[in-house]
C-alpha cells in the first residue's frame, strides 16, 4: 500500500508553518550536521537561480487540531533556507556576485518574491512508523551508487575553484561530447567537471598530474571572492577554447587522436601557452596562434596524429628517436607530470619548427 503523497511546497509555505510552531525540525532519528558557509550559499544560489533541489521527506501528524510537518530528510536544506530569509547570512560572491553580501531583507522586493514562492518537492508521509520511516532511509540508501573521484569532491567542496571548473565544464560540454573526448556516460559521471578542473589546474598551477586536482578544490575552498589569479585562468581557458575550436571544429576533432582525453589535454595546454605562459612548458617556445597561425597549427597537429597512427601500427617501421619517445609518453603514465610536459615540448616544438 502508497505510503506517500508527492506534492510541492513553497518557501513561504515553510516559514509559516516555522512561525507557527507547525513545522519540526529536529526529529530524534535524523544525522545531525553542520554545514559550512559555502555550503549555506551554494543551496541559496541554487534557488536564486531557480534551479532544482533533491526532495524533502517530511511526515504530517495531527496533534490537538494542528498539522504538524516534521522535516524528516532534508533539515539542513530547510534550516538553511529559514537562517536566510531571518538574515542570518548572504551569499558568497563566489556562488552568485550578483547578490552576494545583501541580506534578504535588503533584496528588491521582487527578488524577495522569487524567492519566497520558489517550490521545494515534497514526498509527504503517512501512517509511517519508526520501523517503516527506519526501512525507508535503508532503501534510498541501497540505490546510491559509490561516487568516483570527481563526485567525491562535488560532495566534499563547494569553493571558488569548484564553481568556476564546474561552469567551465557545462560551457563546453557540448563541444566536448561532439568531439568525441568523453562519451554520455562519462559526462552522466560528472567527466566534464574533472576534464574542466583538470585543464584549470594547468591554468593555474602549471601541468601536473592528475591528482592533484583536490588541492586546487581545497586551496580556494574558503575565498568569497574570486580570486585574480583564477579569474585570469578562467578569461584563458574560454580564449583557448576558442582557439582550439577554431582548430578543429568538433566534428574534425572526432576523427583524430587529438580526441582522446590525455591529447586533448596537451592540445589544449598547448595552446593556452601559446596565449600566456605555463609553468613546466619552455617559455622560448610559445607559436604564433593568431588566426592566421590556426592554419599552421591545424597542419602540424594533423601530421603528429597521422604519423602516430603510422608508427603505432608498423612496428617493423624505424621510428625517429624523438617521435619513439613522444609516443611513450602518449602511451604511458598519460596523466603523470613528467609525460604531461614532455608532450608538450614535443607538440610545441613541432609546431614551431
């Protein structure tokens, strides 16, 4: 027998049942946790923005001749929400620059408005005992599937460097997905996100490895505002890709090696050093990629792919000392630091000479 209605619930809704005594934020079986000003201004962003929240669980009793709503799954959402409109906090510039730093009460009414009717979806409980309310946080529970690396930090950061890969990622997705760098289901695993955070990181940091991508969450996971140093590396990353675009249009990057995700990683480091330098890449070796250079760049990166396929399927076939050593590093330990750089210097200097 259906143990729940599925219904939606405003924000005023909410802070009248809270002003009434009618709603329960603290049932005795629900994790207590604290979240972090990040945290707080991300969910308000999310609805500023008008963009969807998870569900809350919340069951209905009748006591005396009052309903009362007890918040069963989802108290911090809604604690936050409250702790907001009272004034008890602003939104971080980080998250939304547009708002940050006013308090709700200091907010053109309008936007008080979008605010107080924007809808939370409700799965309302009933006739639910504890054993029952027990046996439903087990199966939601059961259905969760264990987070890869990229998810993990989506759960754990919620800074500066997290909203500005995520943005990245989302701009480009669609190019990405075209080119053929990573499939749907990378993407439905947050592939673009890590893809975003780990070009940014080169931006910022110079090339490295792969992992240490969690420093860079970690690093500006308290900063209100963007820092220069990031915004910089965002106006390049949206320049390179633009360049890289210009290029190879998707629909030619798909059919070269340059799709694969450790060559367009030295693709497009490479071309965001011919913009502004990065650190682990020669600095006396930056081509020329105005519009007319794309021309050049798009024979070179041609010939580098053709001859790898070349080399790579004749194996009776010499294979030039510099060429051996540039497709052991296009082959192994792809995301490490060393065979990072050393695709780069090879790719520049191709392009160079």
């Amino acid at each position: 027998m259906k143990q729940f209605d599925a219904r939606s619930y405003s924000i005023a809704d909410f802070i009248e049942w809270n002003g009434s005594g009618l709603l329960d934020l603290s049932p005795k079986f629900q994790r207590r946790s604290v979240w972090t000003r990040a945290a707080k201004s991300f969910l308000i962003d999310t609805v500023l923005r008008g963009k969807p929240m998870p569900k809350v669980l919340l069951t209905q009793d009748l006591i005396g001749k009052k309903n009362v709503r007890t918040v069963v799954d989802g108290q911090q959402r809604i604690r936050t929400i409250l702790e907001y409109v009272s004034g008890g906090f602003t939104v971080l510039a980080a998250h939304n620059p547009e708002y940050a730093g006013i308090k709700f009460n200091n907010l053109d009414p309008e936007i008080q408005g979008v605010i107080l009717q924007y809808e939370l979806g409700v799965d309302l409980l009933y006739n639910v005992s504890l054993s029952d309310m027990l046996d439903i946080f087990a199966r939601i529970n059961t259905y969760s599937v264990t987070l890869n690396a990229q998810e993990k930090l989506n759960a754990k950061y919620l800074g500066v460097f997290k909203t500005a890969a995520y943005d990245l990622g989302h701009s480009y997705v669609n190019y990405i997905l075209d080119g053929g760098v990573l499939t749907e289901k990378n993407v439905s695993r947050m592939g673009e996100a890590q893809l975003a955070s780990d070009l940014l990181v080169a931006l910022i940091g110079g090339i490295q490895t792969i992992k240490n991508i969690d420093r860079y969450y970690r690093e500006y996971e308290n900063s209100e505002t963007v820092p220069g140093n990031v915004q910089h590396a965002v106006d390049i990353y949206h320049s390179t890709m633009k360049y890289v675009g210009a290029i190879y249009p998707a629909s030619d990057l798909k059919n070269t090696n340059w799709s694969r995700p450790h060559w367009f990683y030295t693709l497009f480091t490479c071309v965001a050093h011919a913009l502004s330098p990065l650190q682990g890449l020669p600095d006396d070796m930056r081509p020329d990629i105005s519009e007319g250079g794309v021309i050049v760049w798009r024979a070179e990166l041609d010939q580098l792919s053709a001859l790898y396929d070349r080399y790579t399927e004749r194996t009776n076939e010499d294979v030039p000392a510099a060429f051996a050593r540039f497709i052991n590093y296009a082959q192994r330990r792809t995301t490490d630091t060393e065979a990072r750089r050393e695709r780069g210097k090879f790719v520049l200097a191709a392009i160079a000479s």
